[in-house]
C-alpha cells in the first residue's frame, strides 16, 4: 500500500524555519515526481515547490523562492522541504504529494497532476 506521511510542522514565529519530511513506505520516492502544496482556510490548494525525479530540478512558486528548499534522501526514502523567513502567510496545512507518470518541470506545482497524497501537517506562523 503506498502511504505518504507529512511531519515537522509546528507553530513558530515570523522569521523562524521549520523543516517539513515527507516519508513513503509501500514504494520507492526516488522514481516518483514529488510536490509539496499547502492549503489555507478555503477551497485553493497552492503548489509550493516540486522536485523531478530523473534530475532532481526543482521548482518553487514566486512567493516561497529564495525562502524554501525542496531536497530528497534516498536512502531515507523521503523528502523535504525546509522552510526559513517564515511569514504569517505561510500558514497552512502541508501535504506533500506523488506520482509517476512523466510531468514537465512546469507543471509538476499544479495540485492535479499527483494520484497520491499524505494526510497533511500544519504549519502556523505567529507571533
């Protein structure tokens, strides 16, 4: 059964940095396409950042870049996303996502081309 569980989230304050992990089991994260997407109250699920799995090119939305970094552990079988200069608008809960078809560097942030997803971690970012 492939399962993805999010962990790492947290309430810290404006600034601060957390560091997200998204671990699999059931499969193995290296052949799958990875993204990393957060909701806040409402219907919108934003990508944050993606990674491919041929090459490990990422891509970040313009609003985390330079902020967060999306990297991969093999032998762990997991991946992360490692967050700094955290602001309120980071709040959201996070889930990380999987698939294996071929998606393009440029679409790998939209939340419809992942089959498989994890249930979620909440990130609050307040003072």
């Amino acid at each position: 059964q492939l399962q993805l569980v999010e962990s790492g989230g947290g309430l810290v304050q404006p600034g601060g940095s957390l560091r997200l992990s998204c671990a699999a089991s059931g499969f193995t994260l290296a052949y799958y396409h990875i993204g990393w997407f957060r909701q806040a109250p409402g219907p919108e699920r934003e990508g944050v950042s993606c990674i491919i799995n041929s090459n490990g090119i990422a891509n970040y939305a313009d609003s985390v870049k330079g902020r967060f970094t999306i990297s991969r552990d093999r032998a762990k079988n997991t991946v992360y996303l490692q967050m700094s200069s955290l602001k309120p608008e980071d709040t959201a809960v996070y889930y990380c996502a999987a698939v294996l078809r071929t998606v393009s560097f440029r679409t790998c942030v939209l939340s419809s081309q992942y089959d498989y997803w994890g249930q979620g971690t909440q990130v609050t970012v307040s003072s």
